[in-house]
C-alpha cells in the first residue's frame, strides 16, 4: 500500500512527559493513550526509516527535511 514507512520515535517517558503537558492528561490518562497504541518497539522494527524525536524540534525537521531530499532524488 505505500513504498516507505517512517516512524517518529521518542523513549515512553518523554512520550508520556509531553502527552500530559500537551493534552493536560493525567499520568493515568496518558498510560492508557500510549498503551493503546501499537508498542511503539514494534512501530520502529516495521519502519523502514526511524526518526529519533528526543532533541529539538529544530533537529527533528533537519533530520525530515535531509530524508525528504534523499526520498525525492
């Protein structure tokens, strides 16, 4: 169904840090998002391409954008 898959990943508890910041969602409010979702460990192992989201977000676009060159050459 699509040529390439890439995952934007982050350690869970960075994950669950800016869940409750963004959405204002309780520590348990923001367990049962994350545990909702597919295991983010198997997200990465199907990716074809993994972006790492623990820096900046100034680094997170560099590392798009640089990936977004190479896909369209």
């Amino acid at each position: 169904m699509c040529d390439l898959v890439m995952v934007v990943y982050v350690n869970e508890e960075t994950q669950r840090q800016r869940l409750m910041a963004r959405n204002q969602l309780s520590l348990e409010a923001a367990n049962q998002r994350i545990a909702s979702q597919m295991p983010l460990k198997d997200k990465v192992n199907q990716a074809d391409i993994v972006i790492d989201n623990s820096g900046s977000i100034q680094k997170t676009l560099d590392r798009v954008n640089e990936i977004i060159d190479k896909v369209l050459i």
